[in-house]
C-alpha cells in the first residue's frame, strides 16, 4: 500500500521516515519529494508498505504525531492524476487586439 506522508520537517532524511514506519512492518520504498530547482525537501513523500494491514496500523499510528517539532499528516495516497502541460496562466499568451 502506498501511504501519503505530509508536513514532514524540511530537514528530514528517508532514513528516519523508513525506521519510523519499519516498527508497523515491512517497508519496501520511501520517498521524500524534492524541489527540482533548489533541492530542497517539499515536505511531503511517499512511504510503500507491502501489506495492507500492516499499512493501516502504521497510518493509525503515526497520523498526528510529532517529528521534529511538526504534525505528521499520514493517510492512504490517491492515484495521482495526470496534469495537461497546458496550463492557463491568465491570458498572457493571448493577444487582445
């Protein structure tokens, strides 16, 4: 099961989250988004679990705890969905005349 992990301190490494979650079970990927300019943590990643049991007992557990002085936000991810390249950005590639 892949878990949503949000509001993780920016200073975090994959090591900790992966020792965090490995007390509820068997954990075969985490991982922790990354601006891709600056590098920088996001603040949120993704913890894959490979039961579904044991995923629902870390999430039950570790939802509104702390790490490093913030709130853990832990839940069952949604399927991401695709995002069109063509974004609007106002009408700034429209002409009005």
């Amino acid at each position: 099961m892949n878990i949503y992990v949000g509001n993780i301190p920016r200073n975090s490494e994959e090591q900790p989250i992966r020792e965090l979650f490995e007390e509820y079970g068997s954990v075969s990927e985490v991982k922790l988004l990354r601006d891709r300019y600056t590098g920088e943590l996001r603040g949120f990643g993704f913890v894959t679990m490979e039961s579904e049991e044991e995923a629902q007992n870390a999430i039950d557990n570790i939802n509104n705890t702390e790490l490093g002085g913030r709130t853990l936000v832990v839940n069952k991810a949604r399927p991401r969905t695709e995002r069109s390249d063509n974004r609007s950005f106002g009408n700034r590639n429209q002409r009005s005349w």
